[in-house]
C-alpha cells in the first residue's frame, strides 16, 4: 500500500473489482516491513507507527471517493489530491478491510478502519489462552471505538488419521527445511520492527502458519473449537500439499466441523 501507491488509484482498482466479484473480495491493508521492499520501489524505509499514520490517512482518502458523489479534493500530511473521483462506486459502500499487527499502532489503525484483524499465535506456552486474551483486549478496544471488529488466525494444518502419523509428517517438514533460508526468514521475522513475530520459534517457522494444528480429524476439529472459544472468529487454512490436504480436509475434517457448530 505505501510502495508509492496514491490511494485514488487503489480506489478506482478496488471499485471495479468489486464489481467484477460482485461485492465478494476484500482488502489486505499491508504497510510493509522489510527495508529491502521500500527500497525496490526506490523509496525509503518508513518507521514503524509512522507507517500506520500513513495508512490512516490513505485509507480515509480511500473512503471519502468510494462514498462521495462529487469530486473530491484533499491536502494532508502525507496525501494531496485535485477534484478526485471514482466511478462506478462500490456494490456495498466500500470493500471489506482487513490488516494484521499486535502493535498498538497497528491496532488502533484496525478500530477506526479494518472489519477484520489478523491475529497470530502469542509466544505463550497456553496458546489458547494467550489467544483469548488477545481478542479479548482487542475487541473490548474496539467496542469502545464503536465499532465491531472481528479476528481471524491463520493455521498450518496437518491431518492424518493418527496422531502419530500427523506429528511424524510435521516433524518431516522441520528436518528437511532450508537451514540457510530458515535462518534467513527467522532473522528477517524477529529482527526486524514487527511486533508480531517476535517471540517466533524456528521450528514453527518451518512449518508455517501463524500457528499449527497437528493431529487427527478429531483432534483437528477441538482445535478449531478451542480457537472458536477463544474468541476466534474464523480460520484461514493452508496446508504443504493444498491439492490432496484439501481434499482429506474436505472430507474428513469439515463434516466434524459441522456437527461441532463451527460451520453452518
């Protein structure tokens, strides 16, 4: 989004592909991290909160063309902007908007604008727990906000029909990763002005995710209810092999989540 993008453009874009999606897409907010990114666009690196009072702004020029009829005009701190229009305007008003961060920065940036936040595993032996506690801080700030934030966590599943094949086939993934990319990617996560990778554990890195889920259909599924109860409100799977996981997924673990209520 900050890569020298001006928000008029990512407005006109995002307004016709809602309408070619009908309504049905949303937009990640990403502010960068790496150096290297800014610099590839032939910009400088950006500090980090500096980065979300950029976003702010970009995001409230975003809104004021999907929901303004007349031309709009603009001079901000970091944005200007002469008779700016979009048109055909949004089908619902303006697309979902998501971001991700555990900063508070990145959080009070979500309250006033995101619909949904990204969330990711606490470095915390009681994940669950420390999850609860996350989207409990962040929907009580958001309440206070006045408004209805909804979170979403993204993990690595791996399903088998045992445990232990299940935890063998994560344990495969870890021995077998890039050493020199692994220690690359772990330098560039915890090292960097993020905050929600800071307490990153190698091994997981090598998996993926924001957090794993190991184990059986069965097990799979208390997990995803656990994540429900901590106040989760959805999931984003990936999986090592998505063609023939997905499938095992599709069969086996998601009639579990049916009767478990997690999914209508």
């Amino acid at each position: 989004m900050l890569y020298g993008w001006h928000p008029l453009l990512l407005a006109k874009y995002a307004a016709t592909l809602d309408h070619m999606t009908q309504g049905r897409w949303g937009i990640n907010m990403v502010t960068g991290i790496k150096k290297e990114d800014f610099a590839m666009f032939g910009l400088e690196h950006v500090e980090h909160d500096l980065r979300y009072e950029m976003a702010d702004e970009f995001v409230q020029v975003m809104k004021m063309l999907w929901t303004t009829d007349d031309n709009v005009d603009f001079h901000g701190r970091f944005y200007n902007m002469e008779k700016g229009f979009v048109s055909p305007k949004p089908i619902h008003g303006r697309p979902i908007i998501v971001n991700a961060s555990s900063s508070g920065a990145g959080q009070r940036f979500a309250e006033k604008h995101s619909d949904i936040m990204f969330i990711t595993r606490p470095a915390s032996k009681d994940v669950f727990a420390a999850i609860g506690e996350r989207n409990e801080l962040i929907k009580r700030e958001s309440r206070e906000a006045g408004r209805e934030m909804k979170t979403i966590i993204n993990p690595h599943v791996i399903c088998a029909d045992t445990e232990k094949e299940a935890l063998a086939r994560r344990q495969h993934f870890i021995d077998t990763a890039d050493e020199v990319a692994l220690e690359n990617f772990f330098k560039l996560i915890t090292g960097g002005d993020t905050v929600s990778w800071k307490g990153a554990i190698k091994d997981d890195l090598a998996v993926g995710g924001n957090m794993q889920v190991v184990g059986t259909p069965e097990q799979v599924v208390e997990q995803f209810v656990k994540l429900s109860e901590a106040g989760c409100d959805g999931i984003q799977v990936n999986f090592f092999d998505y063609l023939p996981d997905l499938e095992y997924f599709g069969n086996r673990v998601i009639p579990l989540m049916k009767e478990a209520g997690l999914r209508n």
